[in-house]
C-alpha cells in the first residue's frame, strides 16, 4: 500500500480513493471509502490506455460479472461498478470496480514476508482455491486467473481477485486497430503444444501456485528461461522441498497429461475434507503475516479523507484528465499508525514504482526502490522473482469443463459480446480469448436457446522486443455474428489458428455463431436422444432441458405424476411436461396461483388452487372434477386454504382458516354496547383426493395474519401424524410462551384429535426436524443433530456438527439418516446408534440454509441442493459423484438468477430445477 499519485483519480462514484492498494498489467487497485456509510472497499480501475479498446472492456466487465456470480465465501461480493453513463471528457468509458475491504496481502508478499508457508496453511490455501474452481468449473467454464498477485491471504481464509486471464496476465498492451494484445504469468503444457485450455488445466496452475507457496519458487525455474517451456513440457516438476504429505498432491496437478490431473473438488477434499474454512478456524496465518495483515488493517482505518473529498459531492468518477488543475502539487501523505513503525516490508513485497512517498512507514528501501525503477524501465511491473519467465508460449481459448462438470446453458441471449481486463507485467505468458457471449436466437419454451460459440481467425504475428516472445493479434469484430446454427456443438467454444505458438490476443474477430447440438433440447416436436456417457465428476448429458416461457409468471410449485408428468403451477397457470421428452404438453389457467401435489389415483392430476380443487386429465390438462370450497366447506365461509402440509396416498394434509365476527356481549343496563369482534378460527384437514371428501377436521390455533397456520407433516405413523409449525406463522403471543423452544404436535390419523404436544430438548422454534415411522424424532439442537423418542422426549443419541453451523432438515433413508448441515456438509449416519458413516463437502462456499436433499429412485444416489450448485454423491460412502450449475443469462444485462436448485427423483432420474430452467439428469 502506498500515498496516491499525482494523476491518481480521487473518486469513483461513491466511492473516494484513500491508497494505492496494488497494481497490476492492465488495473490499479485503491483502498476507498464511501464517505456516507464509512464502508472500506478496494477498487479496481483498469488503465485508461487499455480501457479505451473496446475488446478490453467488454472483458473487464465480463469478469466482473463471474466476480459476481462467484461471490461469496473467498470471493468478495462486488459492491459497485463502473456506469458507463458517468462519461468523462475525453469519452473513455470509466472502468473500476468495488468490493468489500477485507484485510489481505497478497500471495507473493507473503511469501517475500515470511518465506514459504507451513502445510497447514498451504491445505488451507490450497482447498479455499480449489473450492472456488469447483464452482467454476461446475458452470463449464474455466478460471485462468490465477497467479501469486491475484490470490490474497486474510485473517480467515484466502481470497480470489481476479476472475479471467487478464487478471493474471503478465503483460497486456492496446494495439493498432482495436487490438489488445496480452501474455499469461503461468502456463500448461497442452498451452504450450498449442491446445485448447480446460479444467484440467487450472489444476496445473494451481499444482504451480501451491508448489511456489511451498517452496517460493516454481518447480520449473532452475535453468535458462529461455528453455522454461521446453521444462513445462517436457521436465518432472522439482518438488523435494515441498512437505511430504502434499508432495503426491501437487505433482499429480502437475501431471502433463490433463486426462491425468485431479478435479479440483478431489484437491479441495484432499487437502481439507472438512472444507477451508473448517480448517482455517482458530486462525491459519504464520504469525509474521497475522501481524501483518493486522497492520495494514490499521492502517487503513488510520486513513483520512481529505478535507476536499469530505465535502465534495459524491456520485461521479474523478479522473486525471477531468480534475488535474484541482489537485495539489505533491501527493497526499498517509497518516501513519504506530503499529506501522514496527513492521518493516520486505524487499521482494515491494508495490510497482512510484514516486517517493512522504510517510515514512511507506517509504521503500533504497534498493527495492531502484530495483523497481529497474523493473519499470523493463515495461515488467510488479514481477513476481520466483517464478518463470514463459516465452514464445500461448494458450488457446477456453472450452468447456470436459473432466468436471456440465455446463448449464442460459435461455436469455443477447447479441453483445462480453469482455474481461488484463494487467500489465508479471511474468510473461500468453493469454487465451475473450469467452463468447451467445447471439440472439428464437427458441421455442421447449428448451433454452443454444450457446453459439465464435471461431476467431489470428492475425500475422507480433514480434515482441526481448524476454516478451512473438504475439498474435487479432481485428474486433466488423460486424454482429451471424444467428447460431443449431446443429453445432454446444460443447464447441472458442478456437483460434495461430501462426506460432504466441501470446494469443483477447478480443474479437469475425465471429461464426455455432449452436447446441451434442446436447438434446427439449423442443415440441422431437423427443430427447439417449444421454451419452460421461466423465468423472462431469455432470451427465441431461435427457431433456425444459425452459419455461419467459412470457409466463415463474414457477411456483413442482410435483411429479406417475412418473410421468412434471406439473408445474405459477400465478398464470398450472401446466405438465412429459417426463420423457420435457415437451410440454399443455397449459391450464384454471390452475393459476395452484399446488402441485401427487397423483389423485391412476388417471387425474391433482392441483390445489386459492379457491377450489381441481382434478386434471393428464392427457390435456381438461378439468374432470372441481371442488369449490364454498361448496365442500359450506360452514367455513371465506376459507383460505393453506399451504399443503403433506400427503400419504390418496391423502393430504394442509391447513385453512376463516373469519367470524363474534358479537359483542349484550351490556349492562345504562352501559354502551361493546364493538363486535373479527376473529380468525384455523383448522387443520385431512382430504381424501380419490374419493374426493373431507376425513378430518380439527381447530388448531390461529396463526400469524392473516391468520392460516403453517404447518409440516415431519412423520406418519401408523396411528398419528407428527406435525411442525413454521416458526414464521407463530402469533407472538405463542413464540414467547415456547421461550425460544419448537414442539411437534400428534394428530391421531382416523379422527384428527390432537393427541399431544412436546418439545425436544433445547431444539428452538427454527429447527430441522424429521421423524420416522419407528417413533424416532431426529431435530437439529444446537450444533448437533439428536435423535429422540418421539413419545417420551428421552434422548437417544447425539452427532456432533461444525463448528458455528448447524444441521438442515434430514432425509431418512432405511437404515440411514442422511445429513445436511449450513457449513455445507453432507453425510449420513446409522439410524440405529448414530454412528457417523461418512461426511464430505459439497465445496460451496458463503453462507444460507443448509443444502436440501433428494434420494434417488434406487437410493443409490444422494442429491444435494442450494442456491449455489447440485452436488451428487454416492449415498453409500460419500464419493462425490458430480456437480452441476445453471450460469443463468449470459446477456451482458442480463437478470441474474439468484433462486435456489430444487430436486426431484424419479426411476432413475432427478429433475433438477432453478427458477425456470429443469434439467433432466440421469443417475444410478
């Protein structure tokens, strides 16, 4: 960190700039503050040379958009970007995006501070990296933004900054006509035989970065640099001084065969089963670095907005040209904690050049300071000294994540092609193209539009000076692609023809749009083609992909017919997918605003709707049957019929309630009448949907207003139905007479009397809970997963948790209970004893409910899902089988898709759903 320049900008948006954080090939990182809300955040600006090629751009903000998707966890959530309306002068459109400050230094920082890491936290760092490639590779796309300046290590974790391979570039510069032309820091062999980039080869750069942070040098750098691809290529990896227990680890990432590296959710299992941020609590840092990453913790909260800033108004980007006669002579100084006298940096952790610095906490050593003049006069900024210089080497454009995961495809294309930012030097390598955006394309609601891909044509080769290797340049795009074609292959992304094997270039090109072809679209006319087989941890090709129209309100609820039928109901309309081909088959508005629920007999579809239910024939959705409330709880006048609570059968269960006016006393004599009263009666049901009519009825109490109760079937036995009651319809009257306990309510199946009412331990009004037909109650009790005996309350035995997590609702399966924790850990454990079986991570990292679980048809199969990903494992012994993400829209504006994965099983296939998209995956 150091005092701003001359020219730095002094505001971006809301933002105002502080410090110089870093700086990289192709963006300057600042410390700012929003001076309303006194939130620290760093921004990244890209260099104004660079951010005037419109190739650059279209980059930079597509790798804000993964930045986007990706957060959470040790991926900080964006907070503001650049708006395109905020146009200076000169017309270059401001590019600078915002995430949140957390106190971090970067990997080769670090390691110039206080050598090479210790294994505990080379596992930490390592898992957390890994975990964020899992994610990226689960969506079929690759990273390629790794190298030593864009991962940094904080108090709880590491943390990713850059999302693309210009983050990690090792050189970019604009070039005549549009051209931007860009070198990687890292490279892989099939880079250097001139093959296309996968998965596979992350894991190699990864094997590259771990092995550095083990040893702070690369494995591959003894020898003339000159002769460093031909090592890559060709030599075994020098790993002696790596620890032992990770040696096999890192040399299998390093393998140079990409058939023969581990998936990145195998690194992050190896390296901490328990996931990072597990193994990182207590702290992880060595403590030269804790002490450290404390300082400039201090630091940045000792900064001050000047006087100026404080009272500016805030809201637009400052930049040099526009506000350069207003600032002053001499950059600003930063006010220097005391903690910041005691921590000298380290020569090798040296920021890029600048001017001499004012405060003397930040002033560099005489030594570091020439060297980096040295560096800056070479064009190489911020060079990381323990790596290698790559030459004449360059990547080919991305495809799509073969050894890992299916790509999920978005179903709102647009035509604008996105970008990504590069950065200036650090150790030279090529870069691969801009990933393609899809070309507008009509499609029916049968299935998602295709994914075109481009073919982008290499110009002639750029020689470079010395130490830089020859580049290839290639022309923006003349004019919008033509429409996909949809017999191509969706797996086909970009390819390039190079005249050497160099530097590639990002960016443009003529651009042949190809379509989705390998994969079977669900369409109305032609059924889906059997799935193919599939890799190791690769999601399997769907049956059928069915997007639900854009023109019609989200889906509301799901259920399956007979296996036969997916019904789905939204504010608009119930309607039914045939299940083996995902064409939808009709439409019904009588169904708008419904519940989906199981089948109703042999022959009709049963759909709950606000004011009637409703019998469907499964061939054309036609109303057979209707039972308006009015008519069949003719004494419940204005009954609101509830959420279902559960079914058995022909039999559901749900609540309703009414209104009654309920009059007031007849006074005393000489006193005034008192006002009649409204007040809420509720009921809990049981309906026969076969034999259409009511079996039950009992008064429960009334909920929250409006005032049905909602309630949860958590076990059927064979003579009481066990209930819960969300802890969200509870009055406030019942929350504080629980004191903070949940209870589970006996109803008795043939007559509906409440039988009892109980609570659990000190399970609270929020937990998970399930039973089993056995009389055993299973609910989440702190950290910890208890079992109990649901009639006495006597504790039978206890599972131990994460810690600062607690466990989701469990699915019971035979003699297994499979389990679901918020800290993203999936298990299962004996039902009998509650012996611990096995438990893995589903390697998503952040926070939100624990992941909900679907068996499949043969119980084979686990399926765990939340608003990240689906992860499948073997319900035998945890083997994490694959991972599958829909990526949503890829419009540049497109609406992000932030609803969480549902699941349903069948036979042997789960329907996987986010908001309108359904996947139709096959699984044993």
């Amino acid at each position: 960190m150091e005092a701003l320049r001359q020219d730095d900008p002094r505001r971006f948006g809301r933002f105002t700039v502080l410090a110089r954080f870093d700086e990289g090939t192709s963006a300057v990182r600042y410390v700012a503050r929003d001076i309303a809300t006194g939130e620290s955040a760093l921004i990244t600006a890209a260099r104004p040379e660079l951010a005037a090629v419109p190739v650059f751009s279209r980059r930079f903000q597509a790798e804000a958009r993964t930045a986007e998707r990706l957060a959470g966890g040790w991926v900080a959530p964006p907070l503001d970007t650049g708006d395109p309306a905020e146009t200076p002068a000169d017309g270059a459109e401001p590019l600078w995006t915002a995430a949140g400050y957390v106190p971090a230094l970067p990997l080769a920082e670090a390691i110039g501070i206080a050598g090479p890491l210790p294994e505990r936290a080379l596992r930490i760092l390592g898992a957390g990296i890994a975990e964020i490639l899992s994610r990226v590779h689960a969506a079929g796309s690759v990273l390629q933004g790794l190298a030593p300046g864009t991962v940094l290590l904080a108090a709880d974790g590491p943390r990713l900054t850059a999302f693309g391979p210009l983050g990690a570039a090792a050189s970019a510069e604009a070039r005549p006509g549009g051209q931007l032309s860009v070198r990687l820091g890292y490279l892989t062999p099939e880079q250097i035989e001139g093959k296309e980039v996968s998965a596979a080869s992350d894991l190699f750069v990864l094997g590259l970065l771990l092995a550095y942070a083990a040893t702070g040098t690369t494995p591959f750098t003894e020898g003339p640099a000159e002769e460093a691809t031909r090592r890559i290529a060709e030599d075994e990896p020098e790993l002696d001084a790596v620890p032992q227990e990770l040696r096999e680890l890192i040399a299998s990432c390093l393998a140079k065969d990409p058939d023969q590296r581990p998936t990145a959710g195998t690194v992050a299992a190896g390296l901490a089963l328990e996931g990072a941020a597990g193994l990182a609590r207590g702290g992880w840092l060595p403590e030269p670095l804790a002490v450290a990453v404390a300082d400039q913790e201090a630091r940045v909260l000792a900064l001050e907005v000047p006087e100026e800033d404080a009272a500016a108004e805030p809201g637009q980007a400052d930049t040099p040209a526009a506000s350069e006669d207003a600032r002053p002579e001499a950059p600003r100084t930063l006010r220097e904690p005391e903690s910041a006298r005691t921590a000298p940096e380290p020569e090798d952790a040296r920021p890029l050049p600048a001017p001499p610095l004012e405060a003397p906490a930040l002033r560099k050593p005489a030594d570091a300071a020439a060297s980096a003049s040295a560096s800056a006069g070479d064009g190489d900024i911020g060079e990381d000294r323990g790596t290698t210089r790559f030459l004449n080497t360059g990547p080919r454009p991305p495809q799509n994540d073969r050894p890992t995961t299916q790509l999920a495809l978005p179903h709102e294309l647009t035509a604008a092609a996105p970008a990504a930012h590069p950065v200036q030097p650090a150790a030279p390598l090529a870069l691969p193209a801009a990933p393609v955006t899809p070309q507008p394309h009509s499609h029916t609601h049968g299935g998602p539009a295709p994914y075109p891909a481009a073919a982008l044509p290499a110009g002639p080769a750029d020689p470079a000076g010395p130490g830089q290797g020859p580049m290839v340049s290639l022309p923006l795009p003349p004019a919008p692609a033509p429409a996909p074609d949809p017999a191509a292959s969706r797996r086909t992304l970009l390819t390039i023809a190079a005249a050497a094997v160099g530097g590639l270039i990002v960016g443009g090109g003529s651009v042949a749009a190809l379509g989705s072809g390998d994969t079977a679209r669900a369409t109305d006319d032609k059924p889906a083609p059997k799935p193919r087989r599939t890799l190791p941890g690769q999601a399997p090709e769907p049956r059928w992909i069915y997007a639900h129209p854009a023109s019609e309100s989200s889906p509301l609820t799901t259920a399956l017919w007979q296996d036969k039928l997916l019904v789905v109901t939204s504010e608009s309309q119930a309607s039914a997918v045939d299940l083996r081909t995902g064409k939808r088959l009709w439409q019904r508005a009588d169904g708008a605003k419904g519940q989906a629920a199981p089948a109703a007999g042999a022959d009709l579809v049963f759909v709950a709707s606000p004011t009637e239910f409703l019998w469907l024939s499964p061939e054309n959705g036609k109303v057979v049957h209707r039972v308006r409330y009015t008519e069949a709880f003719d004494d419940l006048p204005g009954l609101t019929v509830g959420r279902l609570a559960g079914s058995s059968g022909p039999v559901i269960w749900f609540t309703g309630s009414h209104t009654v006016t309920v009059k007031a006393p007849k006074p005393k004599k000489g006193k005034k009448k008192g006002k009649d009263k409204e007040v809420v009666e509720a009921y809990f049901f049981a309906y026969d949907i076969v034999q259409r009519k009511e079996l039950w009825r009992t008064p429960v109490p009334a909920g929250r207003a409006p005032g049905t109760p909602a309630y949860r079937v958590v076990a059927e036995r064979s003579a009481d139905v066990l209930v819960r009651q969300d802890a969200a319809s509870l009055t406030a009257a019942e929350v504080k007479k629980a004191k903070g306990k949940g209870s589970v309510r006996s109803f008795d199946q043939k007559t509906g009397k409440l039988l009892w009412t109980r609570q659990y331990g000190a399970a609270s009004l929020e937990a998970a809970t399930s039973g089993d037909e056995d009389g055993t109650l299973y609910a989440a009790v702190g950290q910890d997963l208890q079992a109990f005996e649901a009639d006495t309350t006597k504790p039978l035995w206890r599972v131990e948790g994460s810690d600062g997590s607690w466990f989701g609702t469990p699915l019971i399966a035979g003699p297994l209970i499979h389990t679901t924790e918020r800290s993203r850990l999936v298990g299962a454990v004996e039902r009998e004893s509650g012996r611990l079986v096995w438990r893995r991570s589903t390697e998503v990292p952040g926070t939100g409910p624990a992941p909900s679980l679907t068996l499949s048809g043969s119980g084979k199969t686990l399926i765990a899902a939340d608003a990240i990903q689906v992860t499948a494992f073997s319900a035998a012994d945890g083997e994490r089988l694959w991972k599958f993400q829909d990526i949503g829209s890829a419009a540049p504006k497109g609406e992000t898709v932030s609803a969480s994965y549902r699941t349903l099983a069948f036979g042997e296939t789960v329907v996987v759903q986010r908001d309108r998209s359904f996947y139709a995956f096959p699984v044993a």
